[in-house]
C-alpha cells in the first residue's frame, strides 16, 4: 500500500513538472505585452520632439501594440517637424491601428503644432483645465495680419491642411479657425468644456490627473516613455540660439588661441563650431544663412591680419545677418509631399534671441578692441621680458616667452635659444620677432 501512495506521489509530481514545463515553455508575450503605448510629450515640436514620437511609433508597430496614447502638452514650435509627427501617425493609422491625444494634466496645452497633431489622431482626450487651438502659422518672415498676397496663400494652404487632417466627426468648420483666427478652444470643467461643445476633440474625461485619465482610458499600469537621451540632445543642439553662441565662442577662441603655441583651446573652439553647425543642419537652417554665418567668421578672422578692428565688426555683421535670417527664410528640411506648399514654423524670434543679437554685436566689438590691444602690448613689452625658448631657423617657427607668456614666433634670422627678441609684427598666425639691441 505504501509502494503504490509513493508511485502515485511520484507520478503526479512527474504530470506537475511537466505542465510547468509546457507552461514555460509557451510564449510570454501575450501575458508581458501591455495593449497600449503610452508617450509623453511635454516640449517644444523640434527635431528632438520628432525623433522621440517617430521612434515611439516605429517601436508600438515593431511590438504589435496597436493602440498608441500621445500625451502632449506644448507651445508649439517648427512646422517641418510636426508635419513628419503627422505623417507617422498617419502611416500607424493607415494599417489599422488607434491613436490617441491625450492633452493633460490640467493646465496643459495643444497650441500650434501641437494643435495640428492632436487634429491628426483618430481620437483626442481632454480633462478639465486644458486648451486647444491657436495655431496660425508664422510663414516666411512674414508677421501675422500683413497684407500680402504670399502670406494669404501659405495661411489658406495651412487652413486647408488643417480641415484635411480633421476627421469627419470632428468640426472642420471650428478647426479651421484655429488657423485663420488663432483661435483657441478651453476646458475649463467636465460639464463646460466648450473644445467638446463645438466638436474639435472628442472625450472629455471627469479626473483630475494624467494616471486617472489612463485609468479611465485603459491603460492603467502601461509604462509612459518619455525623450531619451538621443532625442534630448537633439532638441538641445536645434536651438539656434544655442547655435549661434556657440558658433561664435569658437570662432574668437580660436583667434585667441593663434597667438599661443597650444591647441586646446583651438579644440574646443573647433567642437564648438562644429556642434553649432551641426544643430544649424538638424533645426533645418537655410542655406543661405549658414553661408553668411560662414563668410562672417571668415571676416573675423581676417582681423589676424587687418589689425583695426574693421573686419572683425564687419564679420559680426554678416554674421547677425545671417542669424536672423534663419527665422526669415523657409526652412531648408525636407517635409512630407502631403505637406502645405511654402514653409510652416509657428515659433519666431523672441526677445531671447534679441538679446543673443545684442550679446553678439557687443561681443564682436569688445572682442576686437581685445585683440588690437593685445596686439599692442606685445608690441610693447619690454625686452627683458621677451627671450626665445627654442632654437629659430630663418622662417621658421619656434617658440618665445614673451611677457610671461608662451607664444609662436618666426623671423627673418637664425637665434639660437635665450636669445633677447622684440616683438616686431603679428602676421597671420605668428609673432615676427627680430634681436633685441643691447
């Protein structure tokens, strides 16, 4: 009786192990796999914007989720960017699957372009305290409510993409003021909100925060992704008002650097107009714009030879000129074919980048006073102070202290090391040295 209880024991434990073993061995995926995706989008529409939103709706697609929930709350911001939003929807749409905008938490905010994307989702949530619309275009420079018949055609080509974009279970009548009004549409409570009373959205939730509003819509426990460091660092990098400081650090701590026998901070000046370029590529610059930002720093350095200060002022200039026309001149990134005629941007120079302006027109003028007077004193120093510390062949270069300091330097005769030298020019990169008398 024992042996057949411990064979019975033994065979159930045996049938146990092995539904555990089929168990595991069936795919996860259907228990792991939330059915929602959810983003949060709390910034500026940009290229780091972009990135992160496309990237979120390539990854929904690649896991098979097919419901997607946007969570916004933004200003606005460039147009190209928030038309290549538009077109990924669009695309995760077109295969069958349900996107979301859901504009929360209270107070939060859908103008601009951010208006456009929430237009383009298949459905659009709101809660109590948050806005929607505002989204008239800045086109090409031109300010809103100028007479002019190029601004007229861009403003009824962006109305028109609007009513485009707008479900026909949506108000396109109302969404189109958004655009040729800035209008703009509140809910202030769950029973007046006036964006659900006219039909430009399409849920109004009775909560109060974000998790509530996903409880409610299903996606409780779905993890909210929000910018990674890639899509960060291109938003930081696209502000042309980063760019253009950094442009212009580099390009006068380079000429700094020229008069030094080093090279660190001819680096550093280098990585700094590189990452500025670089920011100017992905915001979309003009052409036109990086090349007069180009030529004024090729004005600034011509002041290594100059000497007066004209050229280095005149750099500062072309350089400003070229800086503002990047708010003015349609934006050089390309955009989806299904996109308005003309370009789109709904943020423009502000006071920030006036203040840049004047920072950069003072700095230029400061930083060649700067470079006249150093040019000045080593013409001065006096000759106990200059003497070489490296052996010099005619023409070549070597190395001096001069005034305490360690400088390049060439002449016309040989010296050799510890000779007394006078500074007798500064031309180009180097300091032209010559005997200094007994």
């Amino acid at each position: 009786m024992v042996k057949v209880t411990r064979q019975r024991i033994a065979l159930l434990l045996l049938l146990a192990a092995l539904i555990l073993t089929i168990q595991a061995s069936l795919p996860q995926k259907a228990h792991a796999q939330p059915n929602v995706y959810v983003a949060s989008l709390n910034q500026d529409i940009d290229p780091g914007a972009q990135d992160f939103v496309v990237s979120s709706i390539n990854d929904a697609t690649s896991s098979g989720i097919h419901n997607f929930i946007l969570i916004i709350n933004t200003n606005g911001g460039a147009g190209v960017n928030m038309e290549n939003i538009i077109s990924a929807i669009a695309t995760y749409e077109g295969a069958g699957n349900h996107f979301t905008t859901l504009i929360a938490p209270g107070s939060a905010h859908a103008f601009s372009a951010g208006a456009y994307i929430a237009e383009a989702s298949t459905n659009i949530t709101m809660i109590p305290s948050t806005l929607i619309g505002s989204a008239t275009p800045i086109v090409s420079g031109i300010p809103i409510g100028q007479e002019n018949t190029t601004f007229t055609k861009d403003l009824n080509a962006f109305t028109q993409y609007m009513v485009s974009i707008t479900p026909g279970y949506r108000n396109a009548s109302a969404t189109a003021e958004m655009v040729t009004g800035g209008k703009s549409y509140p809910c202030r409570t769950y029973s007046s909100c006036y964006a659900k009373q006219q039909h430009v959205v399409d849920v109004v939730l009775n909560v109060s925060t974000t998790q509530d509003a996903l409880t409610a819509m299903g996606a409780a426990g779905a993890p909210i992704h929000t910018p990674g460091i890639g899509s960060t660092f291109l938003s930081i990098i696209s502000d042309p008002n980063l760019d253009s400081i950094l442009f212009l650090a580099g390009t006068f701590a380079i000429i700094a650097d020229m008069y030094h026998p080093t090279l660190i901070v001819t680096v550093v000046g280098a990585a700094a107009i590189a990452l500025s370029l670089l920011g100017l590529g992905v915001f979309g610059a003009p052409f036109v714009s990086i090349i007069l930002m180009l030529i004024g720093a090729a004005f600034i350095f011509l002041e290594l030879k100059t000497h007066h200060g004209v050229s280095a002022i005149a750099g500062v200039i072309i350089f400003v000129i070229g800086f503002v026309l990047i708010f003015s001149l349609p934006s050089s990134a390309p955009a989806p074919a299904s996109a308005p005629s003309g370009s789109g941007s709904f943020n423009v120079a502000g006071p920030l980048t006036y203040a840049i302006l004047g920072i950069i027109g003072a700095g230029g003028v400061l930083g060649s006073i700067y470079l006249y007077k150093v040019r000045e004193t080593l013409m001065n120093l006096p000759l106990a102070q200059n003497r070489l510390t490296s052996d010099l062949k005619a023409g070549e270069v070597a190395t001096a202290n001069i005034g305490s300091e360690d400088f390049s330097v060439t002449g016309s005769t040989d010296m050799p090391k510890g000779t007394l030298v006078r500074v007798k020019d500064v031309q180009g990169l180097r300091l032209m040295v010559e005997k200094a008398e007994n």
